[in-house]
C-alpha cells in the first residue's frame, strides 16, 4: 500500500495544495478537500469550514481508514468519505484533491465524459476523464460514484459539482487538477475560436510511449483525429 512515512511531509502536502487551489481559483470560499495517506493506512485531511488558502496544521485532521477520529480539534469534511473509499479501492494511491475550478465545475455540468486529445498534456497526464453521476455532496452514493474511477482514470468530473483527482501523492492529485481545468480551459478557448482540432491518431499513439516512460498506465487514450 502506498503512504507516506512522515506526518509532517503529509501535513505540509496539505497545506501546500491548499494555498495554490485557493491562490489559483480552483476553490472559493470554504470549497474542497485535500487527503494524505499514511504508510499505516491512516489519513490526514482538511477540515469542513476552513478555506484552503488559511489553513494551519492544528487545523488539519488525523482519522483511521474507516473514518474515526484520531486527531484534531476540528470535524472533517463530510466529503472526505469519498476520499476514504478511493483509497481503499485503490492501495497505489496515497494524494486526493476535490476541487471546484469554474472550468471543470462548467464542463461536469455536461455529465459527460472529457475524451478528447486537444493537447500534448492533457493526452499524457490525464487521458480520459470520466463523470460520475450527480449525488448528494457528502453522501455514500456520491463516495461511490466517485471512486468507481480510480482504478482506470486519473481524475473524474462530479456532475453538477466538481472534479476529484488522484494521485501517489498529494502533488500529483493537485496536478491533476491542474491539468484538468487547463484542459477545458483550453478548449473552451478553442470552442471561442470556432474550431476545435485534436491531435492525429497517430501523434496519440506515440504519446503512448511517452506515458509508458513517465509510468502513467492510467486514463485511457483520449479521440484524435485521422
Ligand atoms: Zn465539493
């Protein structure tokens, strides 16, 4: 199972994803949630009511794999059990970041999945990105649908709410999310200049090799051009 060693290394991941999704827009106000995994199974994760951008380490919260609370003096995002769920599914991954960035939040209204390879980027780092079906924020349905995904895919879009990303640590998950609301952003820009142009199916295929050396066997490939 992947982890992290140290609670300290943990705890500043968090904090550090926290100040630049709140810094680059992709939360407002209190929005999203950010976990650590430990070597032990154990998670670290944001608190519910605290904007991410402020956060300080006796704000952060210590729970067991199934919820409990070890530490804290604060109540976890009640979110944080979608966080729980991808993790038990998924021993690989040990970084979750939940976010709300105007563009992915647009595109999960869709409640469609992004499949499209409109860069080298996105084509590498994410692939495809799929939407769970809209369920109540905080629920065991929206836990489920969510974290259907994280065996296969390295981000989801939550239809009518937002995007989640995954990642073996906290810094990959919050590229994830990076690269997502890049992503739409990008072709939102490409849908304003009237003419959407993937790559070649064939320029796909050879970012597969790409993907193969920076050891992304997740995501899927994205829809190309002849
Ligand atoms: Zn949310």
């Amino acid at each position: 199972m992947s982890g992290y060693t140290c609670q300290n290394e943990a705890c500043e991941a968090i904090l550090e994803a926290g100040r630049r999704l709140y810094l680059r827009g992709l939360v407002a106000s209190n929005d999203g949630n950010i976990s650590a995994r430990m070597e032990d199974g154990s998670v670290w994760a944001t608190p519910t009511g605290v904007s991410k951008g402020y956060m300080t380490r006796d704000m952060l919260v210590h729970l067991s794999a199934e919820g409990e609370l070890l530490e804290g003096s604060l109540r976890a995002s009640s979110e944080i059990a979608m966080h729980l769920l991808v993790y038990r599914k998924n021993p690989a991954l040990a970084g979750v970041v939940h976010a709300h960035g105007p563009a992915a939040t647009a595109y999960a209204t869709l409640g469609k999945p992004f499949d499209l390879a409109i860069s080298l980027e996105s084509a590498v780092q994410l692939g495809v990105v799929p939407c769970a079906p809209y369920a109540v924020t905080g629920s065991p349905a929206l836990a489920a649908s969510a974290a259907q995904y994280c065996m296969e895919y390295n981000a989801a879009f939550l239809e009518q709410h937002g995007a989640v990303s995954w990642g073996k640590d906290v810094m990959q998950a919050l590229f994830r999310t990076e690269s997502l609301e890049h992503s739409i952003v990008t072709y939102s820009h490409m849908l304003a200049l009237g003419e959407v142009r993937l790559l070649t199916k064939a320029q796909i295929a050879d970012l597969q090799a790409v993907r193969e050396r920076f050891g992304i066997t997740t995501g899927g490939i994205p829809r190309g051009r002849e």
